[in-house]
C-alpha cells in the first residue's frame, strides 16, 4: 500500500461518496446554529432549565467542528499518487486563498480600509501569522484544517502503509490519548498530552477510517458509543458544573458523537452516488459559509436587521437567527467566491505564469 510514486502518474481518487455532501450540509446547518445558540445562551441564567437545554443543544451543534475535520480526512488521505506540487498548488491553495482573503475582510471590516496601506503589510502578515483574528474567532477551525492540509502528504503514506489488522489499534490509541488528555486533570494529573491532541490529527484520521478502512463491526461500535456518549453528556450538563473541558472538541464523548452522526449520514445514504442539486450547491459553498458565517451572524443580522434571539421566543429567535445568517452567508460565499477571491485567484496565476516565464527564459540562456 501507498509507495513511491513518479510524476508521470495519475493521482487515483476514491469514487465519489454521496454522502459527504450531506454531511458538508449537516455541518454548515450545524455550525450557524450552533453559534446562534451560543448567543441565546447568554440570555439564561446558568443552571436554569432553559439554560441547560441551549447547552445540549449547543452540544450537538459543536460536533460540527469535528464534522468538519472528520470530511477533510475522509476526502484527502485516501488519495493515492498525487505529486506535492498538485496538492499545494490546487487543493491547499483552495483553503489558503479564501481564508487569507477572509481574515483580510474581517480586519478592515472593524478598523478599516486603511489596514490595507502597504505599510500595514507586514503588521497584517505577522496578525495572519499569529492566528485567528479578534473579529472572527472562529477561525479557530480554519486555522487547524489548515495545518492539516500541511500535514495531509506524510498522514497519507503512514495511513496507507497502516495494515488493515492494525488500523483498528491505531484508531483505539488516538481514543486513549484524548481520553487521558481530557480526564486525567480531574484527577491532578498532567500528561501534556494537549500539544498532540489539540492539532486533531486524531479526529483527522477518525473520518479516514470510518470512511475508507473501517469494518461493520467498528462502525457499530461508533454508534453506539456516540448514543451513550450522548447521554452521558446530557447528565453531565443537567447535573455537574465546569464541564466545558471535558465535554467539547476532543473530549472522547464528542468524538464518539460526531462519530456516530458521520456513520449513520454514511450508512442512510449507502449506494448514492448523486445527490440533489441544492445539496450539492451547499456542499460546494460550506467552506465558505464557514468563513463568512460569524460577521453575517454579528453584524448583518444582529446590527443591521435588529434581529435578536428573543424574537417569537427563544426557540423562534434561534430559527429566524439561523435562517437569516444562512441565506446571508450562502449569497456572500457565492458573490465574494465569483469575484475578489476569484480576482485574487487569477491574480496569483498570473504572477505565478510570470515567474515559471521568467524561469524558463534563464534556464534556456543557460
């Protein structure tokens, strides 16, 4: 499995998989709602009923993220034979551009066009450098995916050189290590696991297996432990206070969760090979939505149209919130992907022809 391979020959990609595009779509929803949620929490008192409920809930949105890493995996690691220079230049390119792009917007949407001025240049790069931004903390996420595209060559030849026999034990070692991460502070004790487990490799590699190597067998295990996982987060939030570490992102009951939801979207849609069209439109603009979400959420709803969660009720508030950040963020995706990301895109093209142009003339005078 895996091996040396020239550039002379084709990168072989797995077929198609129907269900990805639901999950693209179960994650985009999610995340919006997930956020909207968020806010109506700030609304309840701790401890209250209400409050406890927008926790669950907040709980089951919150798998988006791992939804989210858990696609990424099951999409590029299975590749086989594609060069290094296509991966960066095509696929990496395709989440670098529109974040770089994004962050860019946020920034000067809060303090100004002025940020663009070239002496800003090299303040903007070394904010870009250091992580995500104070106007759009989400990216959070982005910013892990992103190093995960990085790491995607190496994790691609070490998980296809991975035995099937062994891949399950590799899969309970990464559920181990978050475990030990996650609880064993509860007891006093620091293993300085987070370093590893906070890159999510591990949630990385989980939509790798359940989506190329796992068995039936595993994948009922994983339903299983996302229903009791459920549960469990569910007595957890109704009875127990400070939970927020051992509950969320690699937490092994989130894990399992977000698990669980991967394997039954696969399992519901087995032997799909097309999906409708407006799935397949979602899905084609979920990275998007992703990045544009947070200020049509913050701003464009809540500022500009004065729509908050207590509109109709809390829960009424929470769908009219939701809906209008979704519709608002799947037109700017769409307006903003047909024109300054595709201006930036185009732009870089050409630098890059320029360059290759340039290259080639010196090495012919040569």
């Amino acid at each position: 499995m895996g091996g040396h391979h020239t550039g002379t020959v084709a990168a072989v990609k797995p077929p198609r998989l129907a269900y990805i595009d639901y999950l693209r779509v179960t994650a985009t929803v999610f995340v919006i709602f997930g956020h909207t949620v968020t806010v109506a929490r700030t609304y309840a008192a701790p401890g209250t009923l209400l409050f406890q409920v927008l926790e669950i809930f907040n709980f089951i949105f919150s798998s988006s993220n791992l939804m989210f890493l858990m696609i990424s995996g099951a999409l590029l690691l299975p590749v086989r034979g594609e060069r290094l220079q296509d991966f960066f230049s095509h696929r990496f390119s395709k989440v670098l551009i529109p974040m770089l792009v994004y962050y860019i917007l946020y920034v000067c949407a809060k303090e100004g066009i002025g940020q663009l001025a070239p002496q800003n240049w090299g303040l903007m790069l070394k904010r870009i450098i250091s992580g995500p931004p104070v106007e759009a903390p989400h990216f959070w996420l982005v910013y892990v995916i992103i190093w995960l595209y990085v790491l995607t060559p190496f994790l691609r030849y070490l998980m296809q050189n991975i035995p099937d026999t062994v891949m399950n034990g590799v899969m309970l070692v990464i559920f181990l290590v978050c475990a030990f991460d996650t609880y064993t502070p509860l007891f006093g004790v620091n293993l300085h696991l987070s370093g590893i487990v906070d890159t999510f490799v591990g949630v990385f590699i989980l939509g790798y297996f359940i989506a190329a190597r796992s068995s039936r067998r595993a994948e009922n295990i994983l339903l299983a432990g996302g229903i009791i996982s459920f549960f469990i987060t569910v007595y957890i939030i109704t009875n127990l206070g400070w939970y927020d570490d051992y509950i969320y992102n690699n937490a092994p009951t989130m894990m399992l969760f977000a698990a669980a939801q991967f394997v039954l979207v696969k399992r519901i849609a087995a032997g799909e090979v097309h999906t409708t069209k407006v799935v397949r439109l979602i899905g084609k603009y979920s990275y998007s939505i992703l990045l544009i979400h947070w200020g049509v959420l913050h701003f464009g709803v809540k500022q500009m149209l004065h729509v908050d969660v207590l509109m109709g009720g809390v829960w009424g508030g929470c769908i009219l919130m939701a809906v209008l950040t979704f519709i608002g963020s799947f037109a700017g995706a769409v307006i903003l992907d047909y024109t300054l990301i595709l201006w930036v895109r185009k732009g870089l093209s050409a630098i890059a022809s320029l360059l290759r142009s340039i290259t080639g003339k010196l090495k012919s005078r040569t």
